[in-house]
C-alpha cells in the first residue's frame, strides 16, 4: 500500500478503497468508485464556492495565505512592485521568464501598437446614459470588441492568440478611460504613443485642453505600482469566471467581459469602491467603535477586510499601506486616511476580526491611493479589471494548453420533488 494515500473504509458495505494522494489532493473522481451497489452513481465531493476544491494546476501565480507570500512565476511580489515596470510584470505573467531589453522592446512597441479601438465603439459608447457607471460601460465594450474581431473564436490557433492578447492587454487602458470620459461628458482622449502604458492611460483620462499632456511621475509610478498589485492572483472569483467561460472555447473577449463582471461584485473587486463608501458613511474616526459593533453584531461588513485564502495581512495590502504613507507625504494626508488607519488598528485589536483571522485585504487601502490620485470613486473597480486582464489571459492561456481540461461542468445534490404529473390549469388550486 503507497504511503502517499488514503485508505477509505464505506461503512454501509464494509468495503475499503485505496485513494492516491498527489500534490495534496485526492480525484474527487477516484470517488465514484465508492457504491453500494451497480446502479448507484457513486460518491461525489460536495464543495459550494469550491472552498476546498483545486479546480487546475497552474505555473503562474503562488499564494501562501497563512504566511501572507505572493510570488507571480516564482518572484516575491514585493521585488516586482519595487523593480519592474507594469508591461514587464505583463510580460513575464503571461510567458513565464522577464524580458530581455530586445523582448521588452518588442513587448511595448507590440502594445503601444494596438491602444486605439475602432471607431465604431465611440458610437457604441455614446448609448450609454450619461450617468452609466463605468464598469457596466466597459464589461459591455469588452464583449462589443469581439464583434470586431471575429477571427478570436479561433481560440487554437496561436497567432491568433497572441493577436487577441496584445489587443485586450492594450486596449483595456483605452476603453476603461473612455467608459470615464463618456460618463463625465468629456470629449474622448486618443492614446499618445510617447507615453508609458501608464501615462497613456492618466492620458486619455486627464487631458484636457492641454496640447500634450505631461503625466505626473509619482502618480505615474504609483499607478503602476497598484497595477502590478493587482495584476493576478489565482483561482479567485472572476479568474474561474475566466476559466470557466474559456473552457467552452468562448472567444477571449466574452470571457473577459465575464470575468469582469464578476470582478464587480462588493464581495470581490468592487470592494474598494464600498471601502471608500464605507470611510465617508463612518465619516469621522469618533465615529469607527459604534461602526465596528455593527459589524460584530453583523449588520455591516467591514469592506476591504478578510479574504478566503489570506489568513494573515495579505502582502498587497501591506505595500499598498507603505506606498500611502510615501505618497501621502507628497500629496498630503487625506481624512479618509486617517480613518482607515485608526478603523484598521482598532479592528486589529478587535477579538471578533482576529477570532476569524480577518486582516485587511488589497482592497483597504488601494481606493484611497486612487482617491489620492484623483481617480473617481466610480472608476475604482475598473482600475482593477485594467491590470487583472493580463491575469485573466495568462489563466486563460494555460487552460487552453492544458491536455486534462474540458469543458466546465459541475455535478448537483438534487433534493427538488422528484417526480409528479402535469396538472390542467384548470385543475389547480
Ligand atoms: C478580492 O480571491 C481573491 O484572490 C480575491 C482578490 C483578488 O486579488 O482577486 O484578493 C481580491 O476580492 C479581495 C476581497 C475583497 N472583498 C472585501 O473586502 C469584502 C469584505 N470581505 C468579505 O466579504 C469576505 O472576507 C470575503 C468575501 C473576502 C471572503 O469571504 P469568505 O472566505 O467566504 O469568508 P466568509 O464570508 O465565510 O466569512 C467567514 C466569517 C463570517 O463570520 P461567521 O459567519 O463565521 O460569524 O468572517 C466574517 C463572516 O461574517 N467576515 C466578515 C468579513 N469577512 C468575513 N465580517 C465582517 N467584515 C468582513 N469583511
């Protein structure tokens, strides 16, 4: 008998099974094994939001939550934060090594090359009520791209792939500021090609009648910073969401229209707009004891708190955190700052958040950078879905290159009435 298993006795027949232990994990498959008898369908794993469920392997991002470490392709998060550019973190999550100065150079004119979306999309955009808020204005974009493109639902072909990727990762910057500008009623920014990714995107938010529009280097570097904070992070909620929907071969722009949508939720990437929302409701730090009473009482979230793999401070956060402090002392500290702190140090010392190891996740404080930065409380879900669409697209990738995936289809436990007959209408009561 291998040491690397389980020995898993039935007791309704006696029976004893040999299950392989790999990786940590068992195949729920090697399950259905188990019956009672020939007619019965065998054991299923039941696991509602998968929340002890390893759906893929993967070679792109790795999470310890107890010891808080996030590494992309083996490199400590904190390193790339602090040394490399937004596009080379792009570059090696989606191929696996950082670039070389020629791959790099390669890499930025690529995507520099593919910032302007058809002109169609403006009209497309200008449905929109004037008050549409901006992630309903992108996700919709998104999914309006891959009628421009239908060569994408060639999802084997690899020239094809590599097209659509170069497409997505450098127009999200471009649609994600015009959803802003058409919600504002600005005149659309064009991208300027002399510019970095980043300083493209503050770009084509911020121009306005200036003949060229000069970004500001520390809002530039701290931009990108939170870009690369936020660029993937496994198997999360909208990253299935990918998955699942590139498992059906769908084309890589409804899928990342899907994986933004889910990204918007409260509980997931909308999470630091209710951060900021929650800051002013509590308004002042008087105000935190009686707002964290109502969280332990359950009548509130504590927004920007808590993560399902994270059981520590997640790393993200931590930087993000430190980057404030620096980048506060130049731009000043903002009351929405103080807050956070003060709620941050009293929740730490709260038994409720530490009983449930409750620490603050990437979303705590990334909003009130972005607020610091002058982006709208309104654009802060999509300034995540902008640096997670490289995540979303490497994920997407692997799974297509992966020889044991098939389409995304989950069992049930089905416990409805199981068998009547139709009733005439007029027979009902
Ligand atoms: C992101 O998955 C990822 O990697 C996501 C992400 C990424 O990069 O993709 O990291 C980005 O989505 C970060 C999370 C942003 N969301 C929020 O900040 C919203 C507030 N947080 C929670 O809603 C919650 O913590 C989740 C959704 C993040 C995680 O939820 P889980 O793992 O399902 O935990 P749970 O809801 O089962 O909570 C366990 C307990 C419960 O209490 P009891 O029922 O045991 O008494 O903790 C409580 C919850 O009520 N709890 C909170 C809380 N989060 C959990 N109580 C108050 N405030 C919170 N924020």
């Amino acid at each position: 008998m291998s040491q690397e298993s389980l020995t898993v006795t039935d007791n309704r027949t006696g029976k004893t099974y040999e299950l392989p232990i790999t990786d940590g994990t068992i195949r729920t498959m090697d399950l259905r094994q188990i019956k009672v008898d020939d007619q019965d369908f065998g054991v299923m794993g039941y696991d509602t939001a998968f929340k002890n469920t390893a759906a893929t392997r993967s070679k792109i991002t790795f999470i310890d939550g107890a010891k808080g470490i996030l590494r992309h392709r083996g490199y400590p998060v904190e390193q790339l934060a602090a040394n490399a550019s937004f596009l080379e973190v792009a570059y090696l999550v989606l191929f696996g090594e950082l670039p070389n100065a020629e791959q790099y150079a390669q890499w930025e004119h690529d995507i520099v090359h593919h910032t302007l979306v058809h002109e169609n999309l403006r009209t497309f955009l200008d449905g929109f009520r004037y008050d549409a808020h901006p992630m309903g204005i992108l996700i919709s974009s998104i999914a309006a791209l891959s009628t421009f493109y239908p060569e994408a639902k060639n999802v084997f072909d690899p020239e094809s792939v590599e097209l659509q990727t170069r497409r997505l990762v450098a127009k999200m910057p471009t649609m994600a500021a015009f959803a802003y500008r058409h919600s504002m009623g600005f005149p659309y920014v064009y991208p300027d090609n002399d510019l970095s990714y980043v300083g493209n995107f503050l770009n084509m938010m911020f121009k306005m009648t200036e003949l060229k529009y000069k970004p500001n280097p520390i809002v530039e570097r701290a931009l990108e910073i939170l870009w690369i904070l936020h660029i993937d992070h496994e198997q999360n909620c909208s990253t299935t969401t990918m998955r699942g929907i590139g498992s059906s071969q769908a084309d890589p722009y409804v899928a990342v229209a899907g994986a933004a949508a889910a990204l918007s939720g409260p509980l997931h990437g909308g999470a630091n707009e209710r951060v900021l929302r929650m800051l002013a409701h509590i308004g002042s730090v008087e105000n935190i004891p009686a707002y964290l009473k109502r969280v332990e009482a359950g009548e509130e979230r504590l927004m920007g708190f808590g993560h399902r793999v994270y059981k520590n401070y997640d790393p993200r956060a931590r930087i993000i955190k430190d980057f404030a402090h620096q980048l506060f002392e130049v731009t000043g500290r903002t009351p929405m700052l103080n807050i956070a702190l003060e709620l941050e140090e009293r929740a730490l010392n709260e038994d409720y958040f530490a009983k449930r190891k409750l620490y603050p996740n990437v979303d705590f404080y990334s909003g009130i950078i972005y607020q610091a930065l002058g982006i709208p409380t309104n654009m802060f879900t999509v300034m995540f879905a902008i640096p997670r669409t490289v995540g979303w697209l490497a994920q997407w990738r692997e799974l297509l290159g992966d020889p044991e995936q098939k389409i995304a289809r989950p069992r049930q436990i089905y416990d409805g009435i199981m068998l009547r007959d139709f009733v005439p209408m007029t027979e009902r009561s």
